[in-house]
C-alpha cells in the first residue's frame, strides 16, 4: 500500500528481526560504517520496524515524524503513540512502550534527543535491536554528535532492520525552494516558478517561518499560488535589495525583476546604488567574459575573488560580447538619468531592467 505521491511508502516487508537492508546514500552516516541501511530524503520517509532520523534541521524533522504518523494512523486510527526523552530515560521503559497490549493495538513510539542519550536508553535501544517488537514502529531522533555513535552504527549496519531519514540543514536557496515546492505537491496545490522564488526570498532566513508561510497559504489562498497571491500576503517580507534586482534581471526574469525594482523604491531604497548594483555586476561580467582558466586563477588577475570569478561565468550564460557593450551604454544612460538628467529617474530605472533581462539584445 502507498500513499499518494510516495511520501510515504509501504514497509515492503521490512524485517522484524534486524536483516540487513542495502541501497540509498551514505551522506550522513559515521565515515567509519558503511550504511547498509535505505538513506532517505526526509519527504520519502515510510515505515519501518527502526526510524532514524538524523541532521541538524529540525523542520525537515518535525514534517518528515509528522507524515509518519499521519500515515500510520491512516492505516489504523487505532494507533497508540507514545514519546521518550532518551536525555531523561530510566531503564526498561522502552521495553514497557513496547510490549504487546490486550488488543494489539499498532504503537508508535518517538525518541527525542538521542544525541544526549543516557547510558540506560543506549543500553536498552541496543538490545531492542535485537529483535524489535511486532506491529511498532520506534522513530530515533539524532540531531548530531558522536554521543551514541554505538547505537548509530548497529542501525546503520542493519541493526533492527530500520532506515534512516537524513535531515540536513537546508543552507542554498534550491534547496529552500525545493521544500516549499514539496509542501505544494504534498497538498495537490500548484505554485508558479516566480511565487515559489518569491516566497523562499521573503522568508530564506527561517525555514520554520517558510513553513508556517506555506501552511497559510494552502489553507487561505485561491488553488493555484501566483507571484500576486504571495506579494498579497507577503509583500512587505520579501527581501528585495539593489543585487536581487540585478541578480533577477541578469538571469533574464524580467517580470520577476520589475517587481522586485518596485518593492525596493518603494521601501524607500535610493536609485543612485541600484544602478551602482547593476553596474558592479555588470562590469565583472564584462572582466570576466572571454577569459580562460580557473577560477582561483583568474581571480588574482582580475582582482576579484575565486567565487565572483565563478558567479559571473553563470550569470554569463545566455549573453553575448554585443549584449554586454549595450548593457554597458544603458548602465552609462541610466546612472546619468537618475543623477539628474533626466526628470523620470524610475522610468530610466525600469528601461535598464529591460535591457539587462533581454541580455542586451534590445
């Protein structure tokens, strides 16, 4: 039995008696111990007789337990959960969690904090591996830490015939952007590809407040979530700044760009350094375009460092030597038009966002 869209997938015969398990990747387990085990991204968690639940971020944590249960409980309403602090354990109380009850009644018992584990949970968690109890499903939250690294390791080598679900702190923006697309997908909700950068931009600093963010609008928003629906809830968190205009008008989003130029004059940003933005990103490009060898190399020439010589080369995709001189002579116009030749410095600001977002071919 699966669940719809494969969050979460049947036990597929997972062994009750700790048979060793193969696949999936290594990121995360001990560099010393092969994992043996299914390494899991947190929204392809599914029942297994041992969970673990490892990584730094705690939101992807929390949704990945969540899901689980709900799961669980969706096969049987009838599912008794049961929560340990594995800081605050006392010996035998897993034991006692997991002992089969008078209606046999499916458990689910969740561990916080393994990380601090005492030396009673370890014990009695090792040797629960050695055959784990029938119709329980034992979810382990390990944050990180070499504290139970015994436990770790006997999971990892098949130990209980578990997974383990990797929950790793979510630091580029893709990465954000792609936890919000899957909040979307999970609830059968659609979001546009400009909403969805939108969204992850007003809230890229807390992944739990990006969370809350989707919540809201699956359950106030109109079914499909466009960049007005998300500027209409969220407009005064989106972080728009002189480089996110650049950066959003040199990879050719137009649209995208413009709203961005309006939400920044608008909080009160000056169009002298906007243009001063553009110019900068402009002309490394400029140094950059046509130039070989490394990174590292490159950027002791040019006077840059090795990640800006590596920036332009991206943001160089799609341009032409021709595109960059007419960006240059637009940038020359613009920074004059806002520094008073001209009566309109906006207009002049939005007539350099079209320039750069067709890459200089207009």
């Amino acid at each position: 039995m699966r669940r719809t869209g494969g969050a979460v997938a049947s036990r597929t015969g997972a062994s009750r008696t700790g048979a060793s398990r193969t696949g999936g990747s290594r990121s995360g387990a001990s560099p010393k111990t092969k994992a043996v085990i299914p390494q899991l991204a947190w929204h392809a968690i599914r029942p297994a007789p041992v969970v673990l639940v490892t990584g730094a971020e705690d939101v992807l944590a929390e949704r990945s337990i969540t899901m689980l249960r709900d799961f669980l409980r969706g096969e049987d309403p009838a599912l008794e959960v049961s929560d340990l602090e594995a800081d605050g354990y006392r010996r035998g109380e897993l034991m006692t969690l997991a002992s089969p009850s008078l209606f046999g009644e499916p458990r689910l018992i969740r561990v916080s904090g393994v990380e601090r584990a005492s030396d009673d949970f370890l014990l009695d968690a090792l040797e629960y591996l050695e055959q784990t109890a029938e119709s329980t499903t034992l979810v382990l939250r390990h944050r990180n830490g070499v504290r139970g690294k015994k436990l770790l390791d006997a999971i990892r080598g098949g130990g209980g015939g578990g997974i383990e679900i990797v929950c790793a702190e979510l630091k580029k923006d893709a990465e954000k952007q792609e936890f919000a697309a899957a909040e979307f997908r999970a609830a059968g909700r659609k979001i546009s590809p400009g909403a969805l950068r939108a969204l992850v931009g007003a809230f890229s600093d807390d992944l739990r407040e990006l969370s809350a963010a989707c919540r809201q609008l699956l359950a106030d928003a109109p079914s499909d979530i466009t960049e007005a629906v998300v500027a209409r809830y969220y407009g005064g968190r989106v972080e728009t700044n002189a480089f996110a205009v650049a950066d959003a008008a040199i990879a050719g989003r137009h649209g995208e760009a413009l709203i961005a130029l309006r939400h920044a004059l608008d909080s009160g940003a000056d169009a002298v350094p906007l243009v001063a933005a553009f110019a900068m990103k402009v002309r490394t490009m400029a140094k950059v375009s046509g130039a070989r060898g490394g990174g590292a190399q490159l950027a002791g020439s040019l006077g840059l460092a090795p990640w800006q010589v590596d920036r332009a080369r991206r943001d160089l995709a799609g341009w032409t030597d021709e595109g960059l001189g007419r960006a240059i002579e637009a940038l020359a116009a613009t920074d004059a038009a806002v520094k008073g030749a001209e009566r309109d410095p906006v207009f002049a600001l939005e007539r350099l966002v079209g320039v750069i977002s067709s890459r200089g071919r207009d």
